[in-house]
C-alpha cells in the first residue's frame, strides 16, 4: 500500500456527539429511580414487585455505566480519537463537554505512555500516589494536545560541503493539524518529527559551506550568510515528510552553528590571518594614493625638482612610515640637499 492510499483511508472526520449535561443530569435522575424502585420492591416485599426490583437492578449496573462511559471533557486545543470495534470513527474537537457515542473508545498515543525510566521512578512512591499517577498517564494519553510545540533535538554533527565538520543546533515548531494522520499513520508522531528532522538537516547542511572563501563571488551561499534560505529549505523539506504523520511545520530556527572543536582553532587562525591580509590591503592602498598625491604636489608647486632615483628613494620612505606597525623613526639630515 502506497502513501496516498495509507493517508486516503485515515482522513480526518468529526465524531457525533451532543451536549454532555442533559445525558448526564437525565442518566443521574433516571439512577435515583432505579435505586427507588428497588428499594421500593424490597420494603413492599410483594411478588408483584420482583419484576421491578430486576429491571432497576439490571438499569443500575447496566446502562448507567454506559451512558456515564459516553461523557467526555475537553479542554481548549484538545482532541480525543474515537474507535468503534477496531475501526476509526471520528475525532473529537473543541472544548466543553460532550455526550459520544458510549461503545466508541478513546484511541490511546504511545506519546503519552510513561517511559520506563518514569516507571522506575514512580514506582519507589506509595501505591495510591503511583495509582494516580498512572490514572493521569492514561487521561493524558487518551487526548492529543493541539498546541504549537516545539522540538528541540540533540546537537548534530554534519559535515557541511566542503568537508569540515559543523556542530549545529535547530529548533522546529509545530502542531497537529490531522489528528487521524498523527495516530493511525506513524507509531509515536514525536519521535518521527525528531527523526525526520535530523535527516532534512543533515541532507541540507551539506549542500553548503561553512563559511564563504575570500575570493567567493557575492551570489555564493554559505551557512552563516544565508540562514534564511537554510531555514525554508529545511521547513519545506520536513513539512514533505511528515505531511503522512498530520503535522504542519510553523518555523524553524538554527541556535547554534559553529566549527567542530578539533578544527575550531585551525579556522580561527585562518580568520584571524583573513583579517590581517584584508586589513594590510587597505593599509597598502591608502599609501600608494597618499604618496601619488605627495609627489603630484610636489611637481606641481615646484618645491623641490627630484630625479628618477631620488623620487624612489622618496617612495619608499614614505610607503615604510605609512605601511609600518610601529611609529618610523626619521634621520634629519641638516646639511645639504642630498
């Protein structure tokens, strides 16, 4: 079976269900009759009154249970799934409280079992404590939460797309919009999310770089520069592959991106020598244009008439002083021109 037909047969669809006080105030007064009556048959003690006290015994014990079994109470952004005899029967949306179908159960999420380092823990508590706990467990894993959650994986090691390792972090929001997809399509839609997740990230890292070389050219994309992109691409990669699970993916964030600890230092040299070249360029440039402009003066005041040698000599100096990184010493020469 394909993945359209597995998505086409769990679609979604609303539960019958009506207000939940009139059954509940109707079941509670009908119990006090069937509770009369059979008093009434045993104080009488007629033989008449066998037929009564059977049918209020037989509606106590019988139907009040299912009919009290048929209320439910949901919260705001709350859902219940309901089965009936094995087949999915509709879900259960909106808060208030609510009168179902009495045979139809609650389909229980793996989501919401304990775990079993929860039971380890709980089970060092008293035993009433561990009862309602347990009690609260299966409240919880009975009704799906339909809240915008997020999830935060463990950090992940790629290799971005030129082979350096990358330490990043992500952070997903969602929520369940099909709450059929969410439990009859995946086995604990969490843990899918979660996998999926770090398949699209570890699939998109590794198209781009880390960081741009210094000759890269403008439209180059690498992972600090162009996050943005990183991001909707991963956005629309996880929503393809959990859209069978009835998740719908509301942002996506990277909180951490950084170099590997083994190469971090060897990167940071390589930014740092990076800065110094870049830093010396400019240092070079702003000297050869302020020397050019020395000697146009020069010429074009007429202050001193220099031959090709001595305008070499008048080049340098001036290029040591400007490029140097200490202040330049000068030697003052007080006697004749040359």
């Amino acid at each position: 079976m394909n993945e359209k037909n597995i998505t086409a047969n769990v679609a979604e669809k609303t539960v019958w269900r009506t207000s939940g006080m009139p059954v509940l105030i109707l079941n509670t007064l009908l119990m006090l009759g069937s509770i009369a009556a059979v008093t009434y048959g045993f104080i009488d003690g007629a033989a008449d009154n066998v037929l009564l006290i059977v049918a209020g015994s037989v509606y106590f014990l019988i139907p009040t249970w299912l009919f009290y079994n048929g209320l439910c109470i949901l919260r705001p952004q709350e859902a219940m799934v309901l089965t009936l005899f094995g087949k999915y029967n509709g879900t259960l949306r909106g808060p208030g409280f609510f009168f179902v179908n009495p045979f139809s159960t609650a389909f229980k999420s793996e989501v919401g079992q304990p775990s079993t380092g929860a039971a380890n823990i709980t089970s060092t508590k008293a035993t009433g404590t561990d009862e309602i706990s347990k009690a609260l467990a299966a409240a919880a894993a009975r009704k799906i939460s339909l809240k915008a959650k997020t999830l935060n994986n463990d950090t992940q090691r790629i290799n971005d797309l030129l082979g350096n390792p990358v330490i990043i972090d992500t952070v997903v929001v969602w929520r369940i919009v099909d709450t059929a997809k969410a439990m009859f399509n995946v086995d604990n839609f969490i843990e899918y999310l979660s996998i999926q997740c770090d398949s699209s990230l570890r699939a998109i890292v590794s198209q781009y770089p880390y960081d741009l070389p210094r000759d890269g050219q403008s439209e180059d994309k690498c992972l600090r520069s162009s996050s943005e992109e990183v991001v909707a691409r991963l956005i629309a990669d996880i929503q393809a592959k959990v859209a069978i699970a009835g998740m719908e993916i509301l942002d996506a964030r990277i909180t951490n991106l950084s170099y590997a600890p083994e190469i971090a230092s060897a990167m940071l040299q390589r930014q740092q020598a990076s800065a110094v070249v870049d830093a010396k360029q400019t240092i070079v440039d702003g000297a050869v244009d302020i020397v050019q402009m020395a000697l146009k003066r020069l010429s074009e005041d007429n202050v001193v008439e220099l031959d090709e040698e001595r305008k070499a000599a008048m080049v340098s100096n001036l290029l040591v002083v400007l490029c140097s990184n200490s202040e330049a010493q000068p030697v003052i020469n007080s006697g004749s021109l040359y």
